[in-house]
C-alpha cells in the first residue's frame, strides 16, 4: 500500500485559497501516532511561519487587530515560550529561565515588543529545533513528565496534542492579524 497524504483540495469543498508562496509539506493520512502528531505539529509551525512571512519588522511588530494587543512579533516570542516550557523545561527537565515571562510580567511576551524581531524568531526556530530532538529521542509517547505547576504526570502524547491546538489557535489570530496588515490571506 503507498504512503497518502493530505493536500486540501478545491474540488467538492469550498477552502480559502491558498496562501502565496506555501511550501508546507502534505500531511500524511496514514502512519504511526508520533509520525501523524509530529506531522500536525509541524506543519502548524510551518503555517505560523507562512503567515509571517515577506513582512517588514514593524509590521511584525503591529498590532493589527484592536483593542487586542496581539502582533506576530508578540505571537512568535510567546510561541518560543511555549516550546520551551513544555519540552525543555518539563519534558527533558532542563533547569533553564523562562522565555518572555516572569511573575510580575506574566504577559510580557505579548507587551513588550523591544529586540530585534529576527532574533525572536531565530530563537523561536531553536526553541522549535531542540523540541524536534527531545521528541524524537524519547522512547515513546507514553513516557511522562512531571507539572511543574500542578505536580500530575503528563505524557508526552499530551504535551504534542496541546501544542497543536496552541498553535492552532494562534495560527487563526495570525490569519487575521496578516489580513490586516496586508490583506494577505490563505489556507
């Protein structure tokens, strides 16, 4: 039996075009739970990336869409954040600071937008890249970290199901954000 893949189609449904330039690879229909769940989440990373691509610093730095303070600079700086807590920091028990956060600045990721864009996302791509080794290298799915938070056990199948769905959801606030800033839009 050959390997499928998921490509969104036209044909029967009707899907927002998609967007210029998207190099997003298919994803497979079939295969293992780590290949099928690595594969969401990575073409989420790739569509996070997609939608910020081709922008100036400063509109990164826009926040398109009030009163909401978002921006795809904040976005990128929190979703660098979040790579790093759930893989390095519980996952693979890394002792390393926070990103973009502290207790008296829970938000400070998404408020202060000072660095040099390129940079958040030079870090957001590393952040992303060592979470790609510590996945790979696990033994399995099942294998479990403790909540730095709550102390409950997490397996690292929970840890890959709640960042698609982080990046899914800001996948749609950086659709609408880059609709805005410049009428980009796109599957």
């Amino acid at each position: 039996m050959s390997e499928q893949a998921y490509v969104p189609t036209h044909s029967n449904v009707q899907h927002s075009p998609r967007a210029a330039g998207d190099d997003r690879p298919p994803l497979p229909t079939t295969g293992g739970e780590r290949e099928i769940l690595t594969a969401f989440l990575d073409w989420h990373r790739a569509t996070f990336e997609l939608k910020c691509r081709g922008l100036a610093a400063a509109q990164l730095s826009q926040r398109a869409v009030p009163p909401s303070g978002l921006s795809l600079h904040g976005l990128v700086r929190h979703l660098a954040g979040v790579e790093r807590w759930w893989f390095r920091q519980h996952f693979a028990s890394e002792d390393l600071p926070m990103l973009h956060y502290s207790d008296d600045e829970p938000n400070v990721d998404f408020d202060r937008l000072d660095g040099d864009v390129e940079a958040a996302f030079a870090l957001w791509r590393a952040e992303r890249n060592r979470a790609r080794i510590i996945v790979a290298e696990a033994p399995s799915l099942d294998t479990t970290c403790r909540s730095l938070v709550t102390g409950r056990e997490i397996s690292l199948r929970f840890i890959l199901v709640d960042l698609i769905a982080e990046y899914a959801r800001h996948n749609g606030h950086a659709d609408l954000l880059r609709e805005r800033i410049d009428g980009a839009t796109g599957l």
